[in-house]
C-alpha cells in the first residue's frame, strides 16, 4: 500500500470511528462537526508544539540559538503555537479517571485561544453536553500512534476530509461551506496566487487559501512570505471553520463576516480597500444564492459588466440559470457552455 493510500484509509477508519461516536452521542451532524473539528485542531496543534520544541533544541545545540526563555515568536516562526500544558492533547489524555473531561477540553480552548487571537471565540466549547465515555473515545480515535507523529500534510488532509464527509451528511446547506478539494486545487493551479494580495470573497472553510499556500510551498516558498490572506463569509459557524482551518494548517488570514454581495469591509495596512488592489481574487461563486437585491448592487464597481440577470420582483435570479459568465445573461432555452446549466 503507497503513502496516498494509507492516508486515504486512516480517513476512512477516523470517519467511520468518530461517526460510530456520533449515534452514541444523541446530536446530529451539525451539533458534531464543531467539537470533532476542534479535537482534531487540538491534536495537530501539539504535533506542531512539539515539533516546534524539537527544532528549537537541535538549533540550539548546533548554537544557531541561544538558550534563553522561549517566546511566542520562537513557536510562530514555525508555525505553532505556544501551547499552554493544559492545552496539549497528551495531557488531556493523561488527566485521571473521574475527571471532568467536558471542562478540561473547554479550558484547553480557552487557552488556545489567550495564546493565539486570531482564534478568539472561535473554537468550540459544548463538549460539557457530551457523556464522558463519548468524550474520552474521542479523544482516543485521534491519539494513535500514526496520529502522534503524523505532519501538517497530513493533518490538512484529515481535517479537510472531515469537512467534505461533514457537509455531505447535510451539516450545511450543500456546497456552502465547503468546495471539493480537487476543484480548489484546479483553480488554484490555473491563476497562480503566489504573491501579494490574495482573497477569497466567499472563503467557505478557507479551502482556497489553504491550497494557495500548498501550491506556493510546491515552489519552494514561505507563504508568510510572500502573500497576506483576505477573505469573506457570510455565517458566523462557517468563519470559525475557515479560522481553525487556517490554523491547523499553521496559517493566519483577515477572515470578515460579510455578505459580499453589500459589503467590502477589509482596508490594506496603508488604509486602501481590497477593491483594487488585490494581485488575486478567486472563488468558487455561491451560485445557489438567489433573490440578491438588485437596487443594492447594480451600480456595484466590481460588476463592471453589470448583473446578469433582474427578475420581475427587482432581485437577481440563481447565478447557475444566467451562465457561468456574469454579465453575460443567456435566454432559458439556451445552456451553460462550461456548466450545462440551462
């Protein structure tokens, strides 16, 4: 069995494990995805602690670094985070029999969250309405051994795995917050975000700029180096997904809550909006949006070709019906060259 196929059976035994849990656990899939998502986030987060503490040891005896206390930006420059003791899987998996499992899993979130802003109020903290026995198996489904060491390639695709089953059993309305990984990465591979300014206006769970970052690595770059992430979402729940995503991929992004049909809230440092000023803009456009407000956008700069197409209650129909190509509105007899949609 290649490497590719041994990850692709880890996925599928994680899944059929951590769904097992879920029948046991009286929630449906929309209850589960976050705190699932959230112990993985938690496990990846160690791995890159101690990984992080393993390259900080061998610099220093090779005297590359001083030995001095460690700093936030020791962790950070390797992209990980200062992980606080309570907040390290190993020692959640240490804690005794008895112990209040729910309120030590929510504490290490608290302090993932003191430690790293971008994540403040992000991660989940309903794990006190899961039974313990639920709670402590979880744990276990992500503490093999395989699991322990297991890097950030890896853990992406674990995580963005989960993401993919989570929205097929219906977590979400379909494609909402998340967009097949090899779509992404077609897009991606096409336009060439590898450097500036890159942003998302319908960010999902952050797949985009998350397979921006692989791409650029493909090359032999640092993405903190070389591009600053923007992105838009609409609903709160998907932003946290896109934010812990980020985050377990040992990336940071200006995630705004935003409907990008009205609003353009993100500045640059220098005080310019987006809206010009970016060197890539890719999105997998949310054509299962209807009933847009025409009056609010037709005069929109970033629709130089106008809407493509106004219904008689004053509001653009589904994307899909008008073509692939905005602006562009075709008769309903005719279909979509690119997706067949009449």
């Amino acid at each position: 069995m290649n490497h590719l196929q041994d990850i692709e059976k880890l996925e599928a035994d994680l899944w059929k494990a951590a769904d097992d849990l879920r029948a046991n656990s009286h929630k449906s899939s929309s209850e589960y995805c976050m705190p699932v998502l959230g112990v993985i986030f938690l496990r990846h987060a160690t791995n890159r602690y101690d990984a992080a503490c393993q390259a900080i040891k061998e610099d220093q005896a090779a005297g590359k670094m001083p030995r001095r206390p460690l700093n936030k930006s020791d962790f950070l420059k390797r992209r990980a985070l200062m992980l606080p003791k309570q907040a390290r899987y190993d020692e959640l998996m240490r804690l005794p029999k008895g112990e209040d499992l729910g309120a030590a899993i929510v504490a290490a979130m608290d302090a993932v969250e003191r430690e790293f802003p971008p994540l403040q109020n992000q991660l989940p903290k309903d794990y006190g309405e899961f039974e313990p026995e639920v709670l402590q198996n979880l744990l276990r489904v992500f503490d093999s051994q395989t699991l322990r060491t297991a890097g950030g390639d890896v853990f992406g695709r674990i995580y963005e795995y989960f993401l993919m089953k989570f929205a097929m059993q219906g977590a979400q309305d379909n494609g909402e917050f998340f967009t097949p990984p090899s779509l992404v990465q077609t897009i991606v591979n096409v336009i060439e975000p590898d450097h500036g300014v890159v942003f998302d206006p319908a960010c999902g769970s952050g797949g985009m700029l998350v397979q921006t970052s692989h791409f650029i690595e493909r090359q032999k770059q640092d993405t903190a180096h070389r591009v600053t992430f923007y992105g838009h979402e609409k609903t709160a729940t998907t932003i946290r997904l896109a934010r812990m995503n980020l985050a377990v991929h040992g990336l940071q992004g200006d995630i705004r809550q935003a409907n990008t049909f009205y609003d353009d809230p993100h500045r640059l440092p220098d005080g310019k909006p987006l809206w010009g000023n970016c060197d890539f803009v890719m999105a997998n456009p949310p054509f299962n949006v209807d009933e847009v407000d025409a009056g609010k956008v037709s005069k929109d700069r970033r629709l130089p070709f106008g809407l493509p197409g106004v219904n008689k209650t004053k509001k653009v129909s589904n994307g899909r019906p008008t073509g692939c190509f905005p602006g562009f509105p075709m008769p309903s007899s005719t279909r979509c060259p690119v997706c067949a949609a009449p």
